[in-house]
C-alpha cells in the first residue's frame, strides 16, 4: 500500500451545488505497487455526514455533485494498491458559489 497520499489536492467551485476535485499523483517512490484507485471523502464542515467516492486510477478528477448551496466542504483523499489504501492527505476546505445554480 502506498506510504504517501495523492499530493497538491486542489478543489473548484464549478457551481452553488458543486467542486471539481483535483490531485496529484503519489510520489513515485512512495507508491509502493501499482496505484489502482483513489478515495476521495467529504463533508459538509458544518453538520455534514461523512461521504466517500472512489475513482479509478488513471483518472485523477472527480466533480461532487448535489452539494448544498454556499456551504464549506472539507475534502481529503487517499490512493490505494492491491494491497489496501495508504495515509490520508491533509484536509482542504472548499465552499460551493451563491446563486441558483
């Protein structure tokens, strides 16, 4: 399993009621096999409940949908081999826009 987490997570408000995930690859020597997805986990800060994806790597972006309007979302990810997932990165905090969208 991987001794890093994915590196220079970054997220966008693409909508009131969305964010764009982004991330960089684990450090190479820190992978430790062949990375086979990504977990990313989110919350609303205020009351939210805990709320995992997975994505498969290559892929490195996912967009959380269905999010509430102007609300702080805290986000951390975590990369995973054959061998089971590997430390979580330090949370980021993204609030989605204002508006109707």
């Amino acid at each position: 399993m991987p001794s890093a987490a994915p590196q220079n997570v970054r997220g966008h408000n693409t909508s009131s009621t969305s964010i764009l995930v982004t991330w960089d690859e684990v450090p190479a020597s820190e992978q430790r096999g062949n990375i086979r997805y990504y977990t990313v986990t989110y919350k609303e800060t205020m009351e939210g409940v805990e709320v995992s994806k997975r994505v498969d790597s290559p892929i490195r972006s996912v967009e959380l949908i269905g999010l509430k309007r102007y609300a702080k979302y805290s986000i951390r990810m975590s990369a995973a081999t054959v061998k089971g997932e590997g430390p979580v990165s330090v949370p980021i905090t993204v609030s989605t826009k204002q508006g109707s969208k």
